[in-house]
C-alpha cells in the first residue's frame, strides 16, 4: 500500500491525539511534525515542550519549531518537503497562518477546526461555544486557504455539551472526534468522492483568544453566564473575581437559588459558599486564592475562608 506522504503541524493536546492517529493508520508517511517552540510555564518557568513534539520525538518523527514560518530557516526546509511531489499538509491547532507560497506549493492542505463552521473561527472555539451557551460543539475537516477558518467544509461531526463539562473536557472529547473524523475523511477527500462545500458567510461568527477583560467575572450577570464564562475557561485561561483586594480563580460552581447584591456571600456554611449574581446564585466549587494552589471549596473555608463573612462581595 502507497502510503500518502503529509507534513503535520499542531502544538496542544488536542493535536496530538490526532498526529497519534494518522500514526496508527498506517496511511501515511509523516515527513515532519511541526509545532509551537517550547515555551516556560508555571511559577517555576520551567521549560517544556509541547504535546505535539513530546509525541513525535517518542516515534523519531522529525520536529520543525519556528517562531514565525515566513522567512525562516524551517520555511525553507517544508518548501523543499512540498516541491519533492506529491505532499500534502494536515493542521490542528497549530497556532501560526500558513504562508500562501506553502499552501500554493502542496498537493493538498486540511484543518481539522474545532467548531461545527461557519461559527466560531478562531483559535479559542471550545472557550466561545460553552461560555455562550450552545447545547453542541464539533470538529470541521476543511481546506486550508490564505483567510482564517475560511475553506470550503470537507465533513463535520458534533456532540452536546453538557452542563458537567468544561473547556479540558471538552477539548479531551473533541480531540478523539477530531481524530476519526479525519481518518475517516481524509482518504475519500483524496480521492474526490467528498466534494468539499463552501462556508456560508452570512452565518459565519469568530473565537478570537480570550483577553484579559473577558477572564473577569461580571456579578451583574446571570448566574447562568457566569457558570457558563467560569466552565468556559476551565483550566486555562480560568475566570476570576477579586476578594480582599487580591485575584480569585474560580474554577467550578454550581446553579442554585438565592438573591442579594450582585457578587454579595448569601450563604457560608462548613461545606459551602454562594454568590449572588444579578439574577440567581451560584455555590462555588473549586477556587484559588492569590499565591494558593488551586483548592476545592471545604479547603479554602478550613483556612484563608474563614475570614470571609456573609455580606461580602466579591469583585470589589
């Protein structure tokens, strides 16, 4: 069996499930893997590679990182892979534009997008899906064209979004649809029996990555937005108040009863702590006071909670 030679690029989690399937498959000959450079994270800055490479390192696949593809060394290289004949190019969350020379020079180039598209261009789709409510999300096999998102739509697949899931959940269920729907799609796109379909601008929305602004919790609003903006942001870039003048990530709530002021403590017991928000409550459920790790709520009232009383608010 010929084998289809790609160029993969991709960089979180997400991508790397679907680089492990075009591995398994078989399928496919991997010419390279590129991905975002490492990066420092954490208090300690510690220097990490991403998911992507840490995967194609453990199967000696070999790994390009620009820091921008054009005019770089690494650009030069894929141009060469591409001119070789007969390579294609797969994306997944790779976080850089393609150069237009690059898409010019392949036989074929696919995004696998983690939105049902037209909605929801964008490198932050899970995030705007589940902190606007919608009841499903999905995965768009689509070619690659010089405008974000905008390629005709090669297959699509969807599942709900339930009231129990976050961004991390989320993307940990889109990843696998992402990879089957691929694997599925790919081999009867390359041989023409899927004709790709154009994008309906009319219905087309964006997910730019979340700013600074959208992290911080808005009382005023109803306890259904802020469940929804705090699981939307759930584990990155997380949601967040403020308490005794100091940042508090909240990581987890829970709808329930109640009214107050907006971001007032209506109720604290042992076990819990509710907010009230412009209309309905919320009990928080996990939350990270500034220089604390992360904690679930019991915890934070065994301690540093202690000193927070009913009537409070938050956000002040």
């Amino acid at each position: 069996m010929t084998q289809t030679k790609i160029i993969f690029m991709g960089t979180p989690p997400f991508a790397a499930t679907v680089l492990q399937g075009l591995i398994d498959s078989n399928q496919y000959e991997i010419l390279a893997v590129v991905t975002q450079p490492d990066r420092k994270v954490g208090r300690k800055q510690e220097l990490r590679m991403t998911p992507v490479k840490e995967l194609a390192l453990s199967v000696d696949l070999p790994v390009l990182q620009p820091e921008k593809l054009s005019g770089s060394l690494e650009m030069t290289q894929l141009m060469t892979l591409a001119e070789s004949g007969e390579v294609g190019i797969v994306t997944a969350a790779f976080g850089q534009f393609l150069p237009g020379k690059l898409l010019d020079a392949v036989t074929f180039a696919v995004n696998t997008h983690a939105s049902l598209l037209p909605k929801y261009r964008g490198g932050a789709p899970i995030h705007y899906a589940i902190m606007n409510g919608e009841k499903e999300a999905g995965v768009t096999i689509m070619e690659m064209v010089r405008k974000m998102d905008a390629g005709d739509m090669i297959s699509q697949s969807s599942i709900p979004i339930l009231d129990e899931d976050n961004v991390g959940t989320m993307f940990e269920k889109l990843a696998l649809v992402g990879r089957d729907l691929l694997l599925e799609t790919l081999p009867k796109y390359l041989t023409g029996e899927i004709q790709p379909i154009a994008q309906d601008e009319a219905e087309v929305s964006f997910s730019p990555n979340i700013s600074p602004e959208e992290e911080k919790i808005d009382w005023t609003k109803s306890a259904r937005a802020i469940f929804n903006q705090i699981r939307g942001m759930n584990p990155f870039p997380v949601a967040h108040s403020t308490w005794n003048g100091e940042r508090f990530k909240i990581y987890d709530s829970r709808e329930t009863a109640g009214a107050g002021e907006p971001g007032e403590i209506i109720e604290k017991t042992k076990k819990g702590l509710t907010v009230a928000c412009g209309t309905g409550a919320l009990q928080l459920l996990k939350v990270q006071p500034a220089g604390k790790p992360q904690m679930e709520i019991t915890s934070f009232l065994n301690g540093l909670g202690q000193k927070i009383q009913l009537g409070d608010k938050l956000g002040q």
